[in-house]
C-alpha cells in the first residue's frame, strides 16, 4: 500500500454524517454490508480481492495534525468533533470472505459491526480498495479460463488508471491466474513473478534487427524472448530471430526457454506461419507468445482458430477490465443495535427497483458443497445467530419465486461458512496469505464452479438464497413499511 | 503523490533493455515522443493533464538499497549494472504541454530527450500518470460541457480503480471543469473545493426521515442539501424536505444555499414533480441536485427533456471514463544523436496499418489560432529547428491527402509552440500553476474550439498536420525503408 496516509481518502459526506451521529446518537453499534448487485461482464461470479490492504487501511486510520487543520479550515466541523477525530482510533469488528474466494452478488463481501461514526467513516476506502481489486481478480479469472492452461501475462501497467490501479490492479490480476506481471513494483512488494523482455524501440536503436537480436540473445540466453513485427514480422523478424537461435545454436549455447514474440498484425495467420517457419528450422520448442489489445474474447477466439500461441501478455483490456471498469459494490446499513436489549434491529432501504432493497438484519452466509464432487450447489445467506447441521435434510427456494424450492438431501452437503473474522475490537486477528498462496486458493475455487457458471455466454446463474428467517424478516419490514405509507397518504 | 518510491514502477522489460543498452550503446542521446492515436469518447478532442505528477516522479527518480537488492534478487541483473542504477539519476530534458491545454492526436504531449537508458526507463510511468489523467480530464470537459452552464461535482471515489485513481482522477476532474469532489484527499492535496451532505444511511439511522433531515438541517443550516429519494420520493420525501425548510424559514433561519438530491428513479419527471412542491411551498431558490449513473449523454438528454436539475453528481462513468477507460498514449522512439555531428538522425517505426507509422524526428508542435476569434485553425508538427513567420502566408496540407491544401494568410493567424522546457539536464525548469489555475486555463482552453468539435456525435476534426520539411523526413525514410525491404526479397 503506498505510505501516504489514507484516512482523508473518504466522501466528505461522511464527515459531515459523523459530525452529525457525534451530535445525536454516536453511541449506536450498526451493521454494514458491503456487497455487489451484478456480476462484472455479465458473467457468473466474481473473485473476492483487496482485503490486505483494507487491513492495512484500518490499521493504519489515523487523523494527523495536518488532516484535522485541514478539515478545520472547512469551517463546517466544530471543535468538539475535531477533538474526537483526533484521538479516532477503529474499535469495531470487520468480518470478510477470504480473498480469492469465488463469491455472488448480493453477498456481504465485508461486513462491519463497529460504532455509526466508525462504520460510517470506512466506508469509501473500503469500497474504493474492493471494487478495485475484486474487478480485476474476477477480469483475471475469465482470461485465465479462455486461455485453457496456456500461460497469462499482466501487462497492463501503461495503461492502468494511475501507479495504484497499477501497482494493485497487477496484484488482483496475479490472484485471478495470471503467472507474472511486468510491473516490477508489484514483484517487489508482493513477491509475485516479473516477466518482460524488450520493446520496438531496442530493435530501432540498432543498425538493424538482427543486430538487435544477437545483442539480445547474447546478454540473456537463458530466456530469449525476440520481438518480431517492429519492421515485417514473416519477412525480416521471423528469419533474423531463427538465424540468432541457429547461432546459438552452432555455437552449443543450451536453447532453454526462448521464441518469439508477435505484437501486432493478424495473430492467427502469424502464429501459424511463424510456427511452420521455427518448425522447419528445427526450433519446434521455441515459444511463440503474443501481446495486442488481447482480452477473454479474443484469446478464445483465436485458440478456435488453431493459433499456434501458447503465451499471452494482456494489457489495457485487463488491467482496466475495459467492458465494465467498474465493480458497482455498495455499502448498505443493514441493522442498528438496540442498546437495551442488545439486539440488532433490522434496517431496510426500500427502492422502486425489486434488485435494489437491501437485506436486512446481521448476516452471514453459508456455501453448500455436493460432497460428491465438491461443486457449489448454493449459497444461503442467513441471520448470523442461525445454525444449520450437515446431518439434516435442507430446503433452500429462490427468494424472488419462493415457489422455487430445492430439497437438498442430509449428509450430501458440505457447509461452509464465507465470512471470517477479521477485526475484533479494532484489533486485527487475521493474516493474510501471500498473493501466490491466494492465487492457489483462487484456482481451486474456480474448480467448485460448473463450466457453466464460468462460460462468458449466458452464465448459469448460483443460487443465493435466504435462509427461512431472514426471509420471514425481510418480508415483515417490506410488510410493515408499505402499511405506514398507506396509512399517511 | 503518494509518498512510495515509484522508482520500480516501470515494466521489466525497460530494466533489461537498460541494461542492454548499459553493455552496447548507453552513451547515445535519443528523442521519445509520448503521444495518443485517437481521442477518448470518440470525442473531437483531448486535455493534457497530469504533468504535475510526471514532474515529481522524475524529480523522485532513485533506486534505494532495498530497489537494488530486489533487482539482484532476480538473478537477470550483473552488478556493473546494479552499481549504475544505485548512482542513477535522471539528467536529460523534457518538454511537455502544459496542464488543461487541449490537444489533438500524434502530438508528442510529453518528449523526453536524453540518455538512451534513462528515457527508456522513464517510458511506464509517464505514459501510466498522463493516460490516466489526461483520460479523467477529457471526460469531465465532456461531462461539463453537456451541463451547459449547471455544476458537476466529482462524486466516484468508491467506483475508481483504487485510491490513486480517487486522487488524482478527482484532481484531473477539476482540471476538465468540476467545481468540486467529494474526495477528502484531493481537497487537501490540491486545494480544491469539497462538497457532500448524507447518504441514505443516515436518513435509516433515524426513526424516521423527516427527524433525519430535521438533524440535518439543525447541523448545516448554511448548506442544507436533503436526500429525499430513500422511501418515497415525491410522497415521503419532497414533502419532509419542505416541512423542514418551512420551519426553518419560520424560525427565522435565512435558506442561503439549500435544496434537495435525487438518487434514483426518473429524474426527468422527479425532478418536475419536484420542482412544483418546492416552488407551490414557496421555495423557488431551493436547488435541485442529481446523482445516478449519470454521464454526458444522459444529462444532455434530461436537459433537452426539460428537467429541473441545476447541478450534478457524477459518478462511476467519470471517474472510470467508463465507457473508454484508457487513453492509449503510447512512447515512441523518435530520434537518436549521431555524436560525431551532434545531429538527430531521424527514426521511424513501420507498420501494416499507416495510422501507426510513428513521425521521425526531433520535433516540435505550433498552434496556428485565427487572429479574429481566437479559436484554432490547426496544428502542425514541425521539427524542432524550423521557424515560422506570422507575416508570411503559411500553406499547410493533411499528410494522408496531400492535394488538401490551406493557405493562411499573412498576418491573420498566431502562432504559438505547445511544447515548453519542463526539465533542463536534468533540472526541472517549470512550477506547475495551482489546480484551480489549471481549471481556469482549460476552460479558456476549450473557447479555443468550436462547438462543431465539441459536440459528441460526429465532431468535426482539428487539423494536425506535418510541416513541408517533417513530411519530406518521414517520406524520405518510408521510401528507403521500402527500397531495402524490396533489395533484400
């Protein structure tokens, strides 16, 4: 995460909130959700991502002199409130389904059980940092699987939306599959594989291209990576790089790791022509790798066509998730405490849009596993003093057709449940796995989906039902609420 | 900036070109040319922005203990090298055009001349900070443009692709015209307005809504906007919202600047509906503000409807340019210093597809302005030693249809030369103007075109054409490169 301090990275209307709960009722414990309503590229998951540097957000909230003369040079905050801003420290719990987690929307990502002003203040960032990471972990996920076990490159830094789009949107990529990145940054904060060879412009600052290639080869035979189209790609690249592989060739330098690189022109026709020309020059391990405005689409198209490819680097249409850069997570007030009984009491944004009314109470959610062959069958959200027992029949129903109902057998399911501790009381009691070990983590998490939930066309949906009483709960306020309006008008 | 070293945030493949480079020609001075193919949006223009940033970076620009180790660590690096890179420094020049000007595809927006090695190096972040800004701000003019008049306030912090792009997409949303963001961080790095009221949680937190906006207003009498869109919008809401206002004004509090935001549902028709409570209450000043998915084309199209919104909230589709979230500027080798002469020898860079044939040289941009109304006739590319004269008829032609011909007459245009010196050898030679002045100078800036270029469908194209002596350069090299093609078959 970069050093500068995060605290001010939030809306100004929840300062302005804060002040205002600081003025009336601070003292309330709520609930927050943050959670997603669609999944990105009308497909049919997404990846969980982000978490460590939330952690690392809350950990580190904190108002500096600074920050609190600035907010103090708004003239809207009283001192009073700037005094308490001052000593804000995060005391609340903060639960969250593990990153790299296939998750569905309407499931609470996050969820924050803390004081109204602190729950309200972390909001943003939290929200900022998720929809981020989670968008490209999920856009990762989908090139990964159209590249059918072929290697995926992150290469995107150019053209990311600025260092940190960059430098995370690089880690989020390496979390949903990719096997290295070309930001360096990234390789040194989070260990992950850097990857990258040369660009046009080594090849024109040489006399001529196959200068440029001896040079190359000559400085990194171990992995000799040639770019071919800077001049004519069948005519002069190709030949100039199989000329230097015979070189090295001849000279008994081992030929390890090397190929050739296309950067432009029609992939299909090229890789295939290149091929029959390394083939015939007796490099037949020879890589061919390929690079320009790839995405998901493109790749699953060209590997239809019988391209000869079998490494990829995606820049610009990964590292923006350019179909639809951006996640739309959203965070929802979904219970306040009740001081004297010490319950939650469940809160419920109504809207003209059936998709849009919040789920109420303090949830959480379990994943039903067939534990036949460890595929997800659904998931349940439920209120989180529920409890469900393995050992017993369970009936789960679509909670927009409730006549909708699945029967799911005793002892045939596994549950597990997504949302994990990871503040308590302020303190963090969570750590979190590498970004390799969450990639791990990612690529078995895709193997609990049908392909039919991961194809890009017409996904099949995953249930996410309600438990029984949720429902019942939910359905009570909508109940109750239309009945007040009714009773104004 | 953030305060992280971004000294390895760079692709991998500029180190082991640099330390190609290192081992075979690293005394050449070279020409790079950063500069975009086509305008965002299918838009008729662009606004450069992020200079500032690409100012700091460069001053920042050192390999720390912890850089070296990390490179060491990958086993591609010798320590010749590492010791150069432990003492590295950037020494070269850079010119640039400044922040908020508008510009036009193939200008160089930033041309770095210096030491092979290190203007390859530089290539990654530049061309990260100025796609990213300049694609934010290109957006927002848009965005204000189609506003006619009314305020966009920059309200994506939650949707951007992580906290960079929150910071500095909002710092470049003002530079394109907002008059405010709801980023905290922003306001307090670059002095620029913040604006925000409450969400619908804070009306939830409330036993009901009409305390909630009572609360509120009681907090902020001076800026009293209400949130009226979370139960009912023109039966609950509108209707607490003037209750409030009513016992405010009874009790004598002066409504200054006050109103109410729509969030959702059909703003066309709620905000007529709206508009009739309020003013039939007797607020007629009470503003009307809207927030929602909203873009440039949706608020064209509710003005045309006649609705009653006078300022705007714009979100996701801002702050992700959603629907063409990258600039695609690119960094192209242009020229490298024959030592011997002290001359550029010009370079090109072939391709199948003319629009990506790159101009060679050393060069420069002149803005030709009509002299009676200011607004601009065309740009040329040059190179840079070339002078021109206003007394004189200038004859200027497009490079792909050479017979289209202008002659602009003597004394009826000025001339003046985008690029200015940002660093000399190294030392930076330009102060950034405040954010706001750079908002001052892009609205003047976008009086320079006509509303023919502005407008969304179909703009009308600004003439980027070559000088009689860059065209003859890059016709010369194309000619020899395809004479030597044709001899080698």
């Amino acid at each position: 995460m970069s050093t500068m301090n995060l605290t001010l990275l939030t809306d100004l209307y929840e300062l302005t909130m804060m002040q205002g709960y600081f003025k009336s009722h601070a003292a309330e414990t709520v609930v927050f959700d943050a959670f997603y309503r669609k999944n990105p590229n009308d497909g049919g998951f997404a990846i969980a991502a982000g978490l460590e540097q939330v952690i690392d957000y809350i950990k580190n909230l904190r108002f500096s002199d600074d920050d609190i003369s600035y907010l103090r040079s708004l003239h809207i905050f009283e001192e009073d409130f700037l005094e308490y801003l001052s000593n804000f420290r995060f005391s609340g719990d903060i639960y969250a389904i593990p990153e790299g987690t296939v998750v569905f929307p309407r499931e609470p990502l996050i969820k924050v059980v803390a004081p109204i002003m602190e729950a309200q203040l972390v909001e943003t960032a939290i929200l900022t940092i998720i929809n981020h990471q989670s968008l490209i972990a999920t856009k990762a996920a989908r090139v990964v699987y159209a590249a059918k076990g072929d290697s995926i490159m992150e290469f995107g830094l150019r053209r990311a939306q600025g260092p940190d789009a960059g430098v995370y949107g690089a880690r989020a990529a390496m979390i949903g599959g990719c096997v290295g990145t070309s930001n360096v940054l990234t390789g040194q904060l989070f260990d992950v594989p850097v990857m990258g060879t040369h660009a046009h412009s080594w090849i024109m600052s040489f006399p001529d291209e196959y200068t440029a290639f001896r040079t190359y080869a000559d400085l990194y035979p171990d992995s000799c990576c040639l770019l071919v189209d800077t001049y004519d790609t069948l005519k002069s690249g190709v030949p100039n790089a199989i000329r230097v592989f015979q070189e090295m060739r001849d000279a008994g330098i081992p030929l390890k790791k090397y190929g050739i690189r296309l950067d432009s022109g029609d992939l299909a026709y090229m890789s295939k022509q290149a091929r029959k020309l390394l083939d015939a020059a007796g490099f037949k391990d020879a890589y061919i790798a390929a690079s320009s405005d790839l995405d998901e689409y493109l790749i699953q198209s060209l590997k239809l066509q019988g391209c000869k490819i079998s490494s990829w680097g995606v820049g610009t249409n990964l590292i923006t998730s350019k179909d639809c850069p951006a996640f739309g997570g959203v965070y929802k007030l979904a219970a306040i405490k009740d001081e004297s009984t010490g319950k939650f009491i469940p809160k419920i944004k109504l809207s003209e849009n059936t998709e849009k009314i919040t789920n109420p109470g303090d949830k959480t959610i379990y994943r039903i596993y067939d534990k036949n062959h460890g595929k997800i069958k659904a998931d349940l959200i439920a209120l989180a003093h529920e409890t469900f027992d393995e050992a017993k029949d369970m009936i789960i129903f679509d909670p927009l057709a409730t006549w909708k109902k699945t029967k799911i057998k005793a002892n045939t399911y596994k549950l597990r449940e997504l949302l994990v501790p990871v503040f308590k009381n302020g303190d963090c009691v969570y750590t979190s796995p590498s970004v390799m070990e969450i990639r791990d983590i990612c690529l078995k998490e895709q193997d609990t989906l049908w392909d039919e939930t991961k194809r890009f066309v017409n996904p099949q949906t995953v249930y996410v039902d309600l438990s029984d009483e949720l429902f019942r709960t939910k359905s009570e306020l909508l109940e109750q609420m239309s009945k007040d309006s009714l009773e104004k008008k």
